[in-house]
C-alpha cells in the first residue's frame, strides 16, 4: 500500500501543494486543475523528486508513463546515454547503436543543445534502451524522426515489445506504425511497456490524454483487468471526470492541498468540487458554468 504522510512542496515563498496526506490501495485518481501540482506529485513519488516536508512509503518498484524524455543538454549524446550505465565500457556498443540510428561521429562530437529534435529523441530513446533499470517509458518515442530513423529505432525497440504487448492484449499492434496507431492503441503500447516487469504501483500522468471517448473506455476496462489480474496499486492524475467517476475507487481532489477525498460520488458532490472546477453536474456527465 502507498502511503502519503503531510506531503509539502514549495518552489520558493510558492506552495505548490501542503499536508498532504493520504493512501492509496486500489484504483485512485489524483484530481486537480492544469497547473496545480499534479505532475509533481507524481515526480515525488517516482523518486524524481523531493519534497520540501513529508514522506512517501511503500512505492517499491514504481512504473510509470511520462508525458516527456530530457537530456542533459550540456553533454553529447553519447555521454547522455553513459549517464545511465555504471561505466563506459559500453560507449562502442553505444556508439554502433547511434550509428543504426543515424547519427555518425560528427553528431556525436555534438553537445545535445545543438543536436535537432530528431537527433536529440534519437538519444533519449537510446539512454531509455541503454539504461538498467526495471521499466521502459517511453512517450511520443518518434517525434522529429525521417522515416529511415523510424525504422531503425523500432527494430532496436522490438526487442523490449515483443511478449509484453499479449498483457495489454495488444499482439495485432506488434506489426503497424506508430504513426497509425489511434490514441487508445498507443496508450496500450506504451502500458505494455510500463508493466515490463510488473510493478508494484502503477503510476499513470494524464493517461487518457489523445484517446477519444471509445478508446477511453477501452483503456479504462483494460487498467481495471491488469488491476485485478496483478493486483497493481493505481494512480493517476487528471482533470477529466466524465469517465474515471466510474472507475475510481478513491479519488483525491487537490488544490494545494487536500480538499476533499472519498469515492467519486463523494468528491463530485462536494461544495469543495463545485468550487474548484466551477461545475453544473448532470446526472450522465458535468459541464462547465
């Protein structure tokens, strides 16, 4: 169980969010506006960052699907990528992998600040594969790749897919691009790479983000079976409650702090929601005044 003892962040005289405190043991949906904490929470609890007061307890090994992949923009792409490994007794296999991808010795003479987008997602996809860890994440992967780039960086990836996408009920998916895949597909891809191996918490950033109202249910049906099946701890955040009011066993309403936990009923028609979110509930879905 993931425990959340008076949680604070601050980034100067700024409160980002205070006292939070609460658990999390089944299917919870971390509710709050853009802009009010929700992806730092989350960075928290990944370990990615420190809170200014408070404690987490009982992440274990924690996965997750980012919204963005960072480089370190003063280092090239090779020294990027050896950031991850204990030594650079790798850098020639390294090196041959760049190669595959397109980027020859003088790109990788290069700091990353001056490489082009699809150099410096190139390098980022390479440190995700590179690094020894439990969990790839990967998000929009392909971003500012030509087609050639594309290709080569999928049959370095296949690898990692293969197996993992039968969880997510995604083997037709192993074989069409990525360009084609509809919302709800590429969150099904990227879950199968986040349940590779499988974690103890699940932790998902804005996860129905791209996915239209079919794909959403889909999405949702299939988190609530993984759930079940591996008995995951879920949580994510959003600012969407026309579906997850049916998925959620718990749910957090942040605003700074905590304002108001309980089931979705609960938070939906609390004063605290209506205040927040300035919404007209119906009785199949909200709107906003």
């Amino acid at each position: 169980m993931l425990t959340i003892d008076h949680l604070e962040k601050r980034f100067g005289s700024t409160v980002l969010f205070r006292d939070l405190t609460f658990t999390v043991d089944g299917p919870a949906v971390l509710w709050a506006p853009s802009g009010w904490g929700k992806t730092t929470l989350l960075r928290i609890l990944m370990g990615l960052e420190t809170p200014t007061a408070g404690r987490v307890q009982g992440a274990g090994r924690v996965s997750a699907v980012f919204q963005e992949d960072r480089l370190c923009l003063q280092l090239t792409a090779v020294q990027n990528v050896l950031l991850v490994l204990p030594d650079d007794r790798q850098e020639a296999a390294i090196r041959q992998d760049f190669a595959r991808l397109g980027l020859d010795e003088a790109a990788l003479a290069l700091l990353a600040r001056k490489l082009s987008g699809g150099q410096k997602r190139r390098t980022a996809l390479l440190r995700a594969l590179w690094a020894q860890s439990d969990t790839l994440l990967l998000d929009e992967p392909f971003t500012g790749m030509d087609p050639a780039a594309v290709q080569a960086s999928i049959a370095l990836l296949r690898e990692r897919v293969e197996g993992c996408l039968a969880r997510v009920h995604g083997e037709a998916l192993l074989h069409k691009r990525i360009g084609t895949l509809s919302g709800g597909e590429l969150q099904r891809v990227l879950l199968a790479m986040a349940l590779e191996p499988i974690p103890q918490i699940l932790i998902l950033d804005e996860p129905l983000s791209g996915v239209d109202v079919g794909g959403e249910h889909l999405v949702l049906d299939m988190l609530d079976e993984i759930r079940q099946k591996y008995d995951l701890s879920i949580l994510f955040s959003t600012h969407d409650f026309s579906t997850l009011r049916h998925y959620a066993d718990k749910v957090i309403l942040l605003q700074q702090t905590i304002l108001k936990t309980g089931t979705p009923g609960e938070v939906l028609s609390s004063p605290e929601f209506r205040s927040v979110f300035h919404l007209d509930l119906g009785e199949k879905g909200g709107s906003a005044q």
